[in-house]
C-alpha cells in the first residue's frame, strides 16, 4: 500500500490533468488514475473531429495551446495534453481502473485493478464518454449497431442510418455521405439541433434540402434487422433498407460508480450528482467532483473550457481544510 497521498485524481482526461497540475502548483501529493490511455475520451472521439473551442479556450496549467487552425483538431488536442502532462511531470498511472473507494478513519481507500493507494481527498473527473445512451429497441445488440463512430471510410457505398441531431451525428452523416454513404438521418424532434457547430448547421441542411441526405423528423426507431430497421414516422411505419446503424444519441456518466462511492445521485433526471459548486465538494466529506461529470445527464453543461475552473475550486477548498485544522 502507497504512502498518504494528499490528492487522489480518478480520470485522466483535461480536467484531471488540470487538478493535478493544481495540485502539484501548491505542493499537494498526487496520483491520477485512468483506466485507458492519457486522455482517453479524446483519444475515442472521431478521428476527423473539430473541437467547438478556440484553442486558448482549451488551455490549462497557463500552457499555450498553438495551432493554424481557427479551431483545433483531435489530433491537436491530443498533442497538447500529452505535452502538458509531461512538462508538469505528473504522477500518473495508465490503464489502471479505480474498482472501489472507501472511507477508513477519515482517509480514502482507493483500491485498482492494480495497487491499493491510501488518500486525504479524492477528485473524480471521470466524464461521461463511456456509457453510451441506449435505445433500447430489439436488434440494437447487432453487430451492425455502433454507438462510438470514428472513421468515415469503414461505411464507404454502405446504407448508414444515423440516429440523432446532435454534433457527434451530424457530423458522422455528413462524413460518410462524402465518402459515399447513402445516410438516412433519424431524428426524434422536429429539426435539427441548434447546438449543432454553426458553421455545420447549413452545411447538413443543404445536404437535406439537396436530397442528398435523407431525414425522417418526429421519428424512432422501433426495431433493428440485419438487412431492415422499422422506423415509427408522423405517417406511421416504414422499412428501411440498412447495413449500419450509427446511434450516436449521447452518453452518460457512470451513475453506478458514483452511488457505490457514496456519492447521492437523484433518480430523477437530469440526475445531477449532489455536490457543492462553490468547492465541488460532495456529500461524502473530502470527495470531489470535477469536469463533466458534474452535471448528470445534462452533458452539454460543462466543457473543458467552463470547468477547468474547478480544479482550482477544489484546491482551494483542500487548503482551505489545512489551515483550519
């Protein structure tokens, strides 16, 4: 078993990262632990995906972020952080995975699929990238079924439907139409969502307006064959001929994870984990929440550049404690 870590970090994406560099800034012991690879949620985003940020907005531990492009790259983003971690010199741990978290006599003990570490504070900034929002519908355990999307080539002269109205689904329609997808679009609401990137948004619509993607407003998928899905229309049922389906609906944070921790988490949506946002403190004394993670199923809450704050909320609050006590 490790020695007393002051600050334990589970997740190693940007805002992780940002609390360790924090940490370490004001001579805090820490350890970050991530189960994939640095930035694993980044490293799982599409391949060709252009970040909504400005690069500057993206930046942490007062570290530039420099690129030619208006906005940055996945690619790009990658680079950064993995330099950022390594110009800080950050005690972090890859491909570990935090199995349990408890209170013993007032400190944490965190237990992985590799070690067991003992902790003051710990900061969970998991995101929400791994646990996609299902649809629930019979066939959707099929092969053709992808909830993550990547690389627009695999789907070349394949009939793709997409499901959403989303960045992630627009996107993804877009990217196999041109590389020669026939893409029928499944959205349940009646447009388009205006969250989508503004310079996608007429991108898509004149895709639509041409024919040259297909959409199907106010409507569900009801069922997945291997050859068909059913789909549930304002003008009733249809067949659609399909050899993929991208269901790119959204995703969720680990609400089990945070329950077994202790961490209250309201049943009704948007499930937001309970916590105070002046200190990102929760309900369980010297456990925090940072990052996305924060705000339950309301995903498009927090981003890199609105929460990079509360590493230095929690912090503060870790020292705060020192020198009352």
């Amino acid at each position: 078993m490790d020695n007393l870590i002051d600050v334990l970090i589970v997740g190693g994406g940007p805002i992780g990262i940002a609390c360790g560099i924090e940490a370490k800034k004001n001579n805090l012991s820490h350890v970050i632990i991530e189960k994939g690879c640095l930035t694993n949620s980044l490293y799982n985003y599409p391949i060709n995906m252009t970040f909504f940020s400005t690069s500057e907005r993206l930046e942490i531990g007062d570290t530039p972020f420099v690129t030619t492009n208006p906005k940055p790259r996945r690619a790009e983003a990658l680079e950064y952080y993995r330099r950022v971690e390594k110009k800080f010199n950050l005690k972090t741990h890859l491909f570990e995975e935090v199995l349990t978290i408890n209170k013993l006599d007032g400190t944490f003990q965190v237990t992985t699929n590799k070690s067991i570490y003992r902790a003051k504070n710990v900061i969970v900034a998991t995101g929400f990238y791994d646990i996609p929002m299902y649809l629930g519908v019979p066939g959707e355990g099929l092969e053709k079924v992808r909830h993550y999307y990547d690389d627009p080539h695999y789907y070349a002269n394949q009939k793709v439907i997409v499901v959403g109205a989303s960045n992630s689904s627009i996107d993804a329609a877009l990217e196999t139409y041109r590389k020669g997808a026939d893409v029928t679009l499944i959205i349940r609401g009646k447009e388009v969502s205006p969250r989508v990137k503004y310079w996608v948004r007429p991108d898509i619509e004149n895709r639509i307006t041409n024919g040259e993607v297909k959409v199907h407003y106010r409507s569900n998928i009801v069922s997945i064959g291997e050859r068909e899905v059913q789909v549930s229309t304002p003008k009733g049922l249809i067949n659609i001929e399909n050899d993929f389906v991208l269901a790119l609906t959204g995703y969720r944070p680990n609400f089990e994870f945070l329950e077994k921790i202790g961490v209250e988490v309201p049943s009704i949506a948007p499930c937001i984990p309970a916590h105070n946002p002046e200190t990102m403190e929760t309900n369980v004394e010297n456990l925090y929440l940072a990052g996305v993670v924060c705000g339950g199923l309301n995903t498009h809450l927090w981003f890199i550049e609105n929460s990079r704050i509360h590493a230095h909320l929690i912090v503060k609050s870790i020292l705060g404690k020192n020198l009352n006590s």
